[in-house]
C-alpha cells in the first residue's frame, strides 16, 4: 500500500492544466464554426474553477 494516502494534491493547478490542455483547445474548435458559419453561433464563458468558499478563480 503507497504510504501517501491522503490524495492528489491541490485541485486548482490541475484544473488550469486541464483548461489549458483541454478545454482551450476544443473551445478553438468549436469557435471555427462561427468563421463556417459567417455569424456568431458559439461562444463560451471564461472557465472559473469553483473554490471551497463557493468563489471563482478563473484559469
């Protein structure tokens, strides 16, 4: 049994790693449909990681 137990570290870093690796990259792609489109028919909100506090710290 690992002796470290107690869980993966703190959330916040690798919830930013994910946007930047992750979600950055599929929203670009989503976006190319406007360009398709010739109008604005996508678009997202800035990703905010929620805090324990019930805050948000964008990525």
């Amino acid at each position: 049994m690992p002796c470290n137990t107690s869980g993966f570290g703190t959330v916040l870093p690798a919830a930013q790693a994910f946007e930047r690796t992750e979600i950055r990259p599929l929203q670009a792609r989503f976006c190319e449909l406007n360009e398709w489109a010739g109008r604005l028919v996508v678009r997202f909100a800035p990703y905010k990681v929620l805090t324990e506090k019930g805050n948000s710290e964008g990525a």
